[in-house]
C-alpha cells in the first residue's frame, strides 16, 4: 500500500499508562488516537475525539495497537538455506569439520546467496524488524563472493529497513590473508569489523583482539566480536577487550555477541564487569539460546548496559531452527526468568525494540512522540504486554511512514 506523503493515521490504539487493581496487579491503559505523519515523520499526536478534523488524507489503522518497530540485531543474512529445498544439518563429529562442511557447502552456494538472503530480509522484515545487523562471512573460502551478494540484497530493501554489515572471520582472523581480505570488505562498504573467539578459535586471545582493535581503528568503524568462549576464558577475554577498548577509546563503539562466559562466572564477577561494560558503553547481544547459559540481562540492563537480541543465522548448516522472529526471543526470555507480569513483559519489549517502548517502567508516555520516525508495527493486541507474552501476529509494518509489510486495509 502506498501512503501519501502527508497523511493522517487514524484510529490507532496506543497505551496511556498503567492502572492498579484492588489486587495490587496492575493492566495497560490504552486509547485510540490520530497521527500526523509528515514525510516519514511524526508531527503530531491527536486523542480520538468527536470533532477530530483532519486535513489530510487519512489511513486507518482500524484500532490495531502500535507499537516501535524492532531491530535484529545478530544474523547471518549469507547462510540461510531458504528458498532452496529443504535441508537439514549434516552430522559431523566436531567443530572442525562443520566449519570444513560450511566452507565447502558456501562455495557452492555463492551463487544463490542474493536470493536466499532476499527471503530472509523479507522474513525479518514480516516479523516487524526495520533494522537488520548481519555478520557476512570474510574468510580464505568465500573470500569476498557473499558480501557482493548480500549488499545486493540489501540493497533491493532500500527505503525499508536500514542495515549494518559486519565483516566475520568465520575461520579465525589470525589465519593466513584474513587480515587483508577483512580490509579489502571493509573498503567495499562493510561497517563494523567482526572477530570470533580468540581463545577457541584462534588461540591466541590478545594477537587476536588486538588484530580486530587495529582495523577497526584503522577504518574508524565499530567491532561486534563473536565471543562463544565460555567460562573464565571468555571472561579474561572481555577484561582484555575492556582493555583495549579504554586504550583505544572506543566508547560506545564495541559489542559482543553471545557472552555466554557472563552467565558462566560467579555472581559478584558479572556484577564488576557489568559496571564496567556500562562505563566503557559496550553493548551485548543475545540470541536467548536455551542450551547455553545466557549473559545476565537484567543484571546488564539495571547498570545501563545496551542489550539487543538477534535471531542469529538460521535454517542453514550450523541449525535448521529458527523463523526470524525477534519477538519470539523476547516472549522466550520472559518464559526463562518468569517475567509474567504485566509491567515486566510491557518493559521487556524494549529487547525486541532496542530500547524504545510505549510507557516506561513507570507508566509515563514514551512513545510515539512528536519528531519520532513514523516507524511501527501494528498488531491486533490490547497492550505491549500481550504481544511480548503471546507472540501476537504482526498486521502490518510501518518504517518512515510507509507501509514495507502486510497491509492496513
Ligand atoms: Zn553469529
């Protein structure tokens, strides 16, 4: 559906606050409103009232609930296995043969990796992601052959979603011209610089980071590490990064994904390197797995630590799960550590969102404010709340006031 340029979006539910029961449980207050949607912005915020007048066209919303549209944060847009025929892994008997089996399985697959990816941005994109961060594999095998591929895709979605790339060195960094092809994707538009257990994989935990610190300052760009490395070795591993991270000064550019070794510590070392991710501003990315222990989020978020959730890769050689739906990982989550309640799953959806959620944790407006992005995911739910703990389907997908997914009529 195409909107005009100028338009009224009527008729939406939006949440104005919480109420206490006698019983002390609390619900979500909401009404619906009319919004002025000027160029892809949010200009102005109307309560539905008898003698609205509108001048503009209008496009109805029919009541569905809005509510910010969410960003992906961990995926492998190059690896997927959809639109082929169906698949499931290979069995093999260690780490170093699924990498071998990747290595040889991309090869071949090089060729399909636009279409396969399109599938995936699509699916994302349903879900109600408008963001979309995804790792493209940079190693001696592929070499640069899916991040041509996957900035092609990506570029079909332009005026839907925005992206970030980052470079990943799926066999380690410290392995023959890895260092060169790295560069060479970051020259060809990759944003972030990527690295992946420096223990585990490369066996060498500084050379490792420090390789990964050097492009990255090197080209002014951001890291995402992969950091699967458990226990006290992940744990001296993040304390190094942490390092070089304050020598670098590179506040609020760093990331890492997985952190298991978080969850893994004892609990008065995650609360010290909490604090200390939070004053070097390094953010942390989950996947909620429900095999490995998970990196303490609530702990992270109390301390102001920039936690964000991502599918990872799915349906493809590593796993053939997986649906590309952020929100499920957030109702999982809540199912995890029991958060049942109506004001922990409405607060929770800031996970899938990023950070932005309709009240906060007090029950005060946040969202949509004057200024906002007209970007919104519309859903047939009375509150936050229900669509965190029941997985609501999404209608429909706003991103700067157009319509990218599903439809309003
Ligand atoms: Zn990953």
């Amino acid at each position: 559906m195409n909107t005009p340029s100028v338009f009224w979006l009527t008729n939406i539910k939006l949440e104005t606050g919480f109420e206490q029961a006698e019983d002390g449980s609390f619900q979500t207050k909401a009404e619906l409103f009319h919004l002025k949607i000027e160029n892809g912005i949010i200009s102005d915020v109307q309560k539905k009232s008898e003698n609205s007048i509108l001048h503009a066209p209008a496009v109805d919303a029919k009541g569905l609930l809005g509510i910010p549209t969410f960003r992906e944060m961990h995926n492998h847009l190059d690896k997927t296995y959809l639109t082929l025929n169906w698949k499931a892994c290979k069995p093999v008997k260690n780490l170093t043969e699924r990498l071998k089996h990747e290595a040889t399985e991309l090869e071949e697959l090089a060729g399909s990796v636009k279409q396969r990816a399109g599938k995936m941005i699509e699916t994302i994109l349903a879900n109600g992601s408008t963001h979309i961060r995804t790792h493209v594999n940079i190693d001696p095998f592929i070499g640069l052959k899916n991040l041509e591929g996957i900035r092609e895709a990506l570029d079909e979605y332009r005026g839907k979603l925005t992206y970030e790339i980052v470079a990943f060195p799926q066999h380690g960094l410290l392995r023959e011209d890895v260092p060169s092809l790295m560069k060479e994707a970051m020259r060809m538009g990759a944003h972030i610089v990527g690295g992946l257990d420096p223990a585990g994989i490369d066996k060498k935990v500084e050379a490792s980071l420090y390789e990964m610190m050097n492009i990255a300052t090197e080209f002014d760009a951001d890291v995402d590490i992969h950091l699967h490395d458990s226990g006290h070795v992940g744990f001296y591993t993040i304390d190094k990064l942490a390092e070089m991270v304050e020598d670098a000064k590179w506040h609020h550019r760093a990331a890492i994904s997985h952190a298991f070794c978080l969850g893994d510590v004892p609990s008065q070392q995650a609360d010290d390197m909490a604090d200390r991710l939070s004053e070097l501003d390094i953010a942390i990315m989950s996947t909620i797995p429900i095999t490995k222990s998970l990196p303490p989020i609530e702990l992270l978020d109390q301390k102001g630590v920039r936690v964000y959730l991502g599918c990872d890769g799915f349906y493809d050689s590593w796993g053939p799960f997986g649906n590309g739906d952020i929100l499920e990982k957030v109702t999982r989550y809540c199912e995890l550590y029991r958060r049942i309640d109506e004001k922990s799953l409405a607060y929770s959806l800031k996970w899938a969102t990023g950070g932005p959620t309709a009240l906060t944790a007090e029950g005060k407006l946040a969202w949509p404010k004057k200024g906002d992005e007209a970007n919104i995911v519309f859903a047939d739910a009375v509150a936050s709340s229900e669509v965190v703990a029941r997985t609501t389907k999404r209608e429909a997908v706003m991103f700067r006031g157009k319509v990218v997914s599903g439809a309003l009529a």
